[in-house]
C-alpha cells in the first residue's frame, strides 16, 4: 500500500505541487494566526489581516525602489537605438584583441565557420529549455494559485489538521501533532532565512555595481535579489544582463569586471553563506544541502530546489521522532515473542516407568 501511494504521488507530483506548497506556506504563517486568535481576533479577520500587512510590507518595498527602477529601465529602453550603433564596435574590439592573440589559421577558419551554428544551437537549447520550464510546471498559474490555495488552507488548517489527525491512532495523534509543529518550525526559519540572503545578494549585487559605475544599478540590484532564490537561472540570467549592460554602457573592461564579481558574490553565497543559513535553520550539514538540492531538482525541478532544504529537514525530524518510537515497539515485540514462547522442556512427553 505504502508503495503504490508514493507511486501515486509522484505520478501527480506536478499536480499536488502547489498545494503542497500553499499547504506549508499556510502551515507557517498559522502561528501568527493563532497568536492573534489569542488576543481575541476572529480566525478571518486575523488570516485577512496578516496578508494585508504582508501585501503591505511588499507595496512599501517597491514603491521605495520599484520608482527608480522603473525609471532606469526607462531610461535604458531609450538609449537601446544609441547602445545598438555602439555593439559593432564593441564586437571590432573583441575581434581585434583577439586578433593579437597568436591563434593557428586553421583554428581562426574553423571559428569562423561554426560560430554562427553554435550561436544558433545554444540559443535555441536555452529558448527550449525556458519554454519547458514555463510549459512543466505552469509556472505563471502557479503565481495565482499558490496565494489563493494559501489564503484558504490558512483560514481552514485547523479543520484540515483535524480530519488529518483523525486518520491518525489516537495514542499517536500527540507526537504526530508535535511532530507537525517541528516541520512547520523548520519551514518558517527557511523562509525567513531565504529572504534575508535574497536581500543581502540584491544589495551586494547593487553596491558593487555603484562602486564600478555601472549604470542601471538599482534595477540590477532589484533583479538580483528577486532572481536569487531561482537556482541556477536567476544567477545566470542576472550576471548575463549585467555583463550585457556594462558592455554596451561602460565598455569590456567594466562589463567583465561586474560580470565576474558578480559570479564571485554568486558562489560565496551559494557555497557558504545561503547553506549555513539555510542549513542552520534546518539542522543539516551543507553536505547534505546539496544532496537534498539534487534530490529536489529530479523530483519537482524548481519548485523542488526551492523547498529542498526544508523537505530534508522535515525528514530528519520525522525520522528522530520515529526512530525511537519503532524501537521501543520492536523492543516491546520482541519482550512478547520470548515470553509467549512455549518451554519445550515442559511441553515433551514424559517417559514411561
């Protein structure tokens, strides 16, 4: 049974996706709820007003920088015609640099020959790889659905908690229900501990664009940080615009010199800060981080990367709740199988006189 329900799932993994984000997005924010309740709120009214002042917190943080960004993204739309007349000889240069550079004739000629296909294929993987990822995981619907699942499962979760814990024995339903509070616990110290290195990237992004002059910093910065938690594509795509931008706008110099800072700041986040962050708000070695991010990206692809690190918490806790509640019923067995074994000794016939 328990091998055709994970077959089940993960037949519907891509289905039950986004509900099961909704649901441990819910789960997280129903201790602020539950506090609220205790002061004498009403549930929908505590549920509608704690996305209130999160939609709030989230106005206030782009009408503060979303004006200038804008503005830059404007102003770059503008001078597209200028930076366009400028990419010829941005090219002529890369082609002279290179042209100092002793490079075989045969090389130079078979360079010249396949630069345009590879080109080509390399955009057309990317183009197709893009649209799979917009085509798998319907990521825009998932946009719209995960708030509105939320915003339901929030206002409903303790009924759902308690037609699940009915499905429970009631002398386990006790460590269940704790076992439910440490995974919740676990989740919200991600998503906190997500945020606050997305913003720490955007601002490093931004202060290092600053100090190299690059134009358009604070819209670069602002993508940077949203892109962050996106692994893999959000870094590429912003050290790709950022390399982009400072070559049409300051030249090759300044354009590799922020592309290959920005690559820096990537990995020491990624290979430093982000996992012990993450892993200490889930208790797990880095090593175990990227095996998780692995196991994730096969399983759910981004949503799975995305929520990797607390899914393996989750399984930890489970797994230390459990483990000691098997062995003391594998104890208790085993106590049962040799005092109900039958004395052998007694049991045989006795000899005749």
């Amino acid at each position: 049974l328990a091998v055709a329900v994970l077959l089940l799932f993960h037949r519907l993994r891509l289905v039950l996706a986004p509900f099961i984000i909704a649901y441990l997005l819910a789960a997280a924010l129903d201790p602020l709820v539950v506090q609220m309740e205790g002061r004498g709120w009403r549930r929908g009214r505590a549920v509608l007003c704690i996305y209130a002042v999160f939609l709030l917190l989230f106005l206030i943080s782009l009408f503060t920088l979303l004006p200038v960004a804008i503005a830059q993204v404007g102003e770059f739309a503008r001078e597209v015609p200028v930076y366009i007349e400028k990419a010829p000889r941005l090219f002529e240069d890369v082609r002279q640099r290179l042209g100092a550079i002793e490079i075989p004739q045969y090389l130079r000629d078979a360079i010249t020959r396949h630069v345009g296909s590879i080109a080509t294929t390399v955009a057309k993987r990317v183009a197709a790889w893009a649209q799979g990822i917009i085509s798998s995981f319907g990521f825009l619907l998932w946009l719209v659905l995960i708030p509105v699942a939320t915003f339901f499962l929030l206002n409903d979760i303790q009924r759902v908690r308690a037609s699940l814990l009915r499905l429970v024995p009631e002398r386990q339903r006790s460590m269940v229900q704790a076992m439910a509070a440490d995974v919740a616990d676990v989740f919200i110290r991600y998503l906190r501990g997500l945020a606050v290195v997305a913003v720490l990237y955007g601002l490093f992004i931004l202060v290092t664009l600053l100090f190299l002059g690059v134009p358009y910093a604070v819209a670069l910065g602002v993508m940077a940080g949203a892109l962050y938690p996106v692994p893999y594509l959000g870094p590429f795509v912003t050290t790709a615009t950022i390399l982009v931008v400072g070559a049409v706008t300051e030249g090759w110099g300044v354009a590799l010199a922020a592309a290959g800072l920005s690559l820096f700041w990537n990995q020491v986040f990624d290979l430093w800060l982000f996992p012990r962050i993450a892993g200490r708000s889930v208790e797990l070695h880095p090593v175990v981080c990227m095996i998780a991010l692995l196991v994730g990206a096969d399983l759910f692809g981004l949503p799975g990367m995305l929520f990797a690190y607390p899914a393996a918490g989750a399984v930890r806790i489970i797994g230390l709740r459990l483990l000691p509640h098997l062995r003391s019923q594998l104890s208790a067995a085993t106590d049962d199988l040799e005092r109900g074994e039958p004395d052998l000794s007694s049991a045989a016939p006795k000899r005749a006189k």
